[in-house]
C-alpha cells in the first residue's frame, strides 16, 4: 500500500495519529524500531499495514526493513486479534504435563483452532513457547495475566468470566 | 503496630492465586480493624508451597501455603499474625528443609526483601560490592570476576572475566553491558524470578560491570513474555536512580551508568547473543556471525559486554565477599553455585540454588520427590530444548559442566524438565526440529532447511514409512545441522534428537495403530 493511499482512507487517520505518537515516545533513542512497534501494538492492538510507511520514515528506514521486522517476530500482529489473546504453552515442562490435550481442549471450547480468532471476534488462540512458569505446567496467559497448574476445567474456569 | 505480611508478586505465584489472597488477606485485616503492612516479596521459590504467606514475628518469619482466599479468615481465626498454629503452618521458613538445605548466593535476598525497595536492599548486603568496585581500579573488579572462576550462567559458561577483559582492553569510546534476559528454554525461570524479586542485585551488578569496563550505558533485553519482569525492572531502576545508584554521578563517584529496559518480541533466537545485539538494535533478530566478537564490535558496532542475569547478578556478591569466598564452591572447574530450576512433571518444582556437584538423583527425588503423576520417572531433559534427554541409569551424573558434558548432555541454564513413563520420545524428538524450525532466524541453511526436512523425516518414521532407512537419513541430517549452523539453534537441535534415538529407540520403532 503506498502512503499516499493510506493517508486517503479515514479510518487510516486515527492510525495516523496512534502511530505518531508511538513515534514521539521513542524517536531519538538509538535502535527504536522494536520499542515503536510495541507501542503502536500496544495502542492498537497490532500492526497495521498503513503503520509501516509513516514509521519507515520517520525512523528513516526503508518499508521493506520495517515489514522485514514486523514479520520476523511472533509477537507482533498484522491483523486485529480477538478481544481476548489466550496463549497456551507448548514447550516441553508443558508438554510433560500433557499441553497437547489441554490445547485440544482449548480449541474444542473455543471453536478456533490455534493461530485462529473467533468469528465473533472474542478470543484469539495462541501457542506460546515457554511462559517461564515450568514449575507449575502446564500453563497459560490469557490477556497478560498469567496462570499455572491448567487442567481443561480451570481453563473454562477462566474463561467463563470474559466477555 | 503493624505487623509485617508477606505475599509474593513473583508471576508463578500469581498464576496460583497469590494476588486475589493478598486482596483477601488486606480485606481481612480491615473488617477486623488490624494495622497489617503487606510486602509484595519475590517467591521463596517452593512453588508446592505457593501462594506462599509469611508473617515476620520476634523469633523470625513464619510461613503458611499453599493459602487459597478461602483459608484467609480462618488463618486470622487461628492467629497467624502471631505465628500461630494452623493446618496450613509451615513452621519458620528459614527451617523449611528444603531451603534450609540450598546454598543461596544470588538468590539470599529473593522471596526476602521488598524487591523495589532500594533500603530493604541496603539492609540485607546490597550495594556492598558497588561501594567496592568504587574504590578499585578497573582492573582489579575484572580480575576478582576471573579469580572468582564464575562462567556464564545463559548456557555457554564462558568465563565471564575473561569476557569483560576483552572489553575492557578495548580503546576508550562508548562501550555497553547488555543484559541478555530473554530466557527462552522451557524449564528456566531463574532468570525471571530474580528479576521479579531481587531486581536491584541485577542492577548492581551491570553498574559495576560498567565501571569495570568504561561502559556508561547498560540494557536489559527482556523477552516479552515477562510482563512481571518488566515492571518490577523499572520500579527497581526507578528508585536506584532516585536514590543516586544510577545516573550520572554514582553515590558521588563522578562514574556515570544509565540503564535502560528493551522488550524483545516472542523470538526464541534473541536468546543468542549476536541475535540479541540485532535485536536490540531494532532489526530482526539475526544471527551474526562471528568475528568480529561482541566484545570488540557489539553492541552499535562498539565494545559490549553480553551477560547473562544469573552471571551479571553473581558480581555482588562476589566483590562484596571476594573472588575466594565464591570460588570455594562448587567443584573441578565449575565454581560457585548455580540456581536450577526443577520444572515439568515433577512433585516439589521450583528453584534450587546449591554449589555445583549435586547430582540429577538428588535433585530430583530428594528435592522433587517424584513425579507430579506418582508415575516413574523415564527422562530428564536438561538446559532446554537444545539440550539432551537423560535417562535413568544415568541420574547419578553430578550437575557440573564437565560431568554433564561427558554424557554428551549440557547443563545450559540449569533447567531440568522432568518426565514420567507416559513421555513419546520420539515424538519429543520431533517436537525438537518442529521448534528448530518455528524458531529459526533463517539465515543458515542447515538450521533453516534442515529443521523442516526434519520434521517430515520424523513423520514419516513415526508413520512406519521406510522406517530405518529414513532414520539414518535423520542421524545424517543431524550431523549436517551439528557442523554446518551459525549458531548453536541449529547447531543444537541435534542433541535432543540423537539422545532421545541412543537412550530411548524402542519409542522410535513403535508399531503404528
């Protein structure tokens, strides 16, 4: 998408805005770009293709290195996730408490499967790969929030009350 | 009076409960009309025992776990504010055998102190190696570090003197300490439970490495997965700053250190430290390849220390109480202690901190007692998931570099991920290049290619489809990825893979259903 088309779009403007102030919070610190794109996830939910241009030049880059950048890490979104990110642990401490039934448990309850947002828009499914609580596996993060010791009904424990 | 309580904020012992019982817990205390003082600490590391309570009484703290909110009004019924007897009542927890029993260097003041609060740091050894290293010459911090015999703790156990000397040696210009706190391997938390709960010992520590060296500015790459970490990293860097333990003019020294924390993205990679260095600068984490060493161009292209948090947060203690005191643990040429973190399907896990020797045995049943299944115990696997599977005739291997090294296992970070009889092993073994693969930063071949034709490689041996034939292509494709990586992600993969084949091949030649 070339800038000039993003700029024309309406909805690009509040993006526009988000963006830019993400920018201002962290332009001028060497090596920004990681810290901006967390910004500009964190205000919007992710990272909108209209995002790249306006970073690229401000931080002086080409779009091709911020997509680049964009798309190396698993942490940032190019498209709108689900109200709720829920992130499941498949890594080994969780695989020795047996992840692999709760993550089919998960999908099972969800409707989605992993990678996935629901239709409605409410839950995005996650695999994650260590959520640094090995002692207490198998475990979770739903919104940041972390939990330990899943079995499949804690899971519809914590999720009954999300809206 | 108010009387001291305890709950920690540490992030397993959230996700146990721990923040909802010390909402209880202040409720409690106000429908009663008692003057209760919470403290937030870090986790004493007992995590069978989390949400662990504690109040500090005369004769010293008592502990109470695992509470749950439901117990709360009936703890206050008993008297547990003064110590008192109760279902749940663990007695002192200085006398817990389990950590009575450990050896707590850099982990004496976690699940102790106020993690952000720079007096209650002060009041327990903290800033007594800073004030020394104040009044060295730069040398002298850097040969106490090497006399110390401390290796890096991240999994490569390079010697960190050595290290910071080459830094050091390094023309005058702007030089860096980076942290590398993006603690990837499935069965490590030491590196988050420090930094939730002793995060001023991390900070200490880069700021005399940055005296050490001439570096004036230190980052701490945190992985993003530990939000908890983070905020209690900026509290503690926060109030070191406000209290002139970071800034330009270190407690009047005229020595000048900033630090800054920078989130990573969910990129196992990053982990590695010339991918950490590319991070850090805002480009996709990719490996770089060696020379030049960081430690000449690092960092920005200038001199960089990259340490890991353990290693970093091992320096107090060492200028505090000499290179002597902390090498006198430990055994051969693994000196000191090392925090290990007992993790997966395990009774007792949590964080157990002794001087190297120790053997897996001990660790496991002695401290873990068991499997959280009540099933026996088929394998370990240790120093994540690069690292190989352990099994049982071989339990009685000390934890040491050397020991480990000579079963052809690694101890990396210290991470033992334990695993009952019910384990697939060659389904682990493909979950390995399975995690190869989704991690890989793209830029070798072997790692890149090899990864994924080796999961296709497992799925057809799990499928029964030329069984043999395609397990020897495996053994090939292994040697290919060991001698042909960038880094140790593809250079690694292999040791999963080929132990699980040596000590477990009756999972591999499985009849298919």
């Amino acid at each position: 998408m070339s800038a000039d088309r993003a700029l024309r779009d309406p909805l690009d403007d509040s993006v526009r805005d988000q963006v830019e102030a993400a920018l201002a919070a962290h332009q001028g610190r060497p090596g920004p770009l990681l810290q901006v794109l967390h910004e500009v996830q964190n205000r919007l939910g992710y990272v909108p293709p209209a995002a790249i241009p306006i970073i690229a030049e401000a931080l002086n880059l080409s779009r091709a290195d911020v997509h680049g950048v964009v798309t190396f890490y698993h942490h940032f979104r190019q498209a709108p996730g689900g109200r709720h990110v829920i992130q499941v642990c498949q890594a080994e401490s969780c695989r020795a408490m047996h992840c692999d039934k709760l993550t089919e448990h998960a999908q099972r309850k969800l409707g989605v499967q992993l990678h996935g947002t629901t239709a409605d828009g409410r839950y995005t499914l996650e695999p994650v790969y260590c959520l640094g609580n090995c002692a207490c596996s198998p475990a979770v993060m739903i919104d940041g929030e972390l939990h330990g010791r899943v079995t499949p009904d804690a899971f519809d424990a914590l999720i009954a009350p999300l809206s | 009076m108010n009387i001291k309580v305890y709950v920690p904020r540490d992030a397993a012992a959230l996700s146990l409960g721990a923040g909802r019982v010390a909402d209880a817990i202040d409720r409690e205390a106000q429908r009663r009309g008692l003057q209760v003082q919470l403290i937030r600490n870090g986790s004493r590391g007992l995590f069978w025992l989390e949400p662990l309570v504690e109040v500090a009484t005369p004769e010293g703290r008592h502990a109470y776990g695992p509470v749950t909110v439901q117990d709360v009004p009936g703890l206050f019924d008993a008297g547990f504010l003064e110590g008192k007897a109760h279902p749940l009542h663990l007695g002192l927890t200085e006398e817990i055998e389990e950590l009575k029993s450990q050896q707590r260097l850099t982990f004496a003041r976690v699940g102790v102190i106020d993690p952000v609060s720079v007096d209650d740091y002060i009041a327990h050894g903290g800033y007594v190696g800073l004030k020394r290293a104040l009044a060295m010459s730069p040398g002298e911090i850097v040969d106490a570090v090497t006399q110390s015999g401390l290796r890096g703790r991240g999994g490569a156990a390079f010697p960190t003197g050595i290290k910071w000397k080459t830094v050091l040696d390094q023309p005058p210009q702007q030089k860096y300490v980076t942290c590398n706190a993006d603690e990837g391997d499935s069965g490590t938390f030491a590196d988050r439970m420090l930094m939730e709960g002793d995060p001023l010992m991390l900070i200490e520590g880069m700021t005399i490495a940055g005296i050490a060296v001439g570096a004036t500015q230190g980052y701490i790459y945190l992985r993003a997965e530990y939000p908890h970490a983070q905020r209690a990293l900026n509290e503690a860097i926060a109030a070191a700053r406000a209290s002139g333990y970071l800034g330009s003019n270190i407690l009047g020294s005229g020595k000048q250190f900033e630090l800054e924390v920078r989130l990573g993205a969910g990129a196992y990679i990053c982990g590695e430290e010339t991918s950490m260095l590319e991070s850090l600068e805002g480009k996709r984490g990719e490996v770089r390849v060696r020379p030049p060493l960081p430690a000449i161009k690092g960092l920005f292209g200038r001199p960089t220390i990259v340490n890991n948090v353990i290693s970093l947060a091992s320096v107090p203690v060492i200028l505090a109480k000499g290179a002597e005191f902390y090498r006198d643990f430990g055994t051969g040429k693994s000196r000191g202690t090392i925090p290990l973190q007992l993790a997966g399907n395990i009774k007792h896990g949590g964080l157990i901190e002794r001087a190297f020797g120790l053997t897996l045995r001990e660790l496991i049943y002695d401290y873990g007692v068991g499997s959280a299944s009540g099933r026996p115990i088929r394998a370990v696997q240790v120093g994540g998931p690069l690292g190989a599977y352990i099994p049982e005739s071989q339990f009685d291997t000390p934890i040491d570099y050397e020991a480990l090294s000579a079963i052809g296992a690694l101890l990396g970070h210290g991470g033992v991920v334990v695993f009952d009889d019910t384990v697939d092993m060659a389904g682990m073994a493909r979950y390995a290049m399975e995690f190869c693969a989704i991690e890989s930063c793209g830029k070798c071949t072997p790692c890149r290619i090899g990864s994924t034709r080796g999961v296709e490689l497992m799925d057809r041996v799990l499928a029964n489809i030329d069984r043999e034939r395609n397990l020897q292509l495996v053994e090939e494709l292994c040697d290919t990825m060991l001698h042909g990586s960038l880094c140790g992600l593809g250079g690694m993969t292999p040791f999963p893979v080929q132990s699980a084949l040596k000590h477990f091949p009756e999972d591999f030649r499985k009849t298919v259903q």
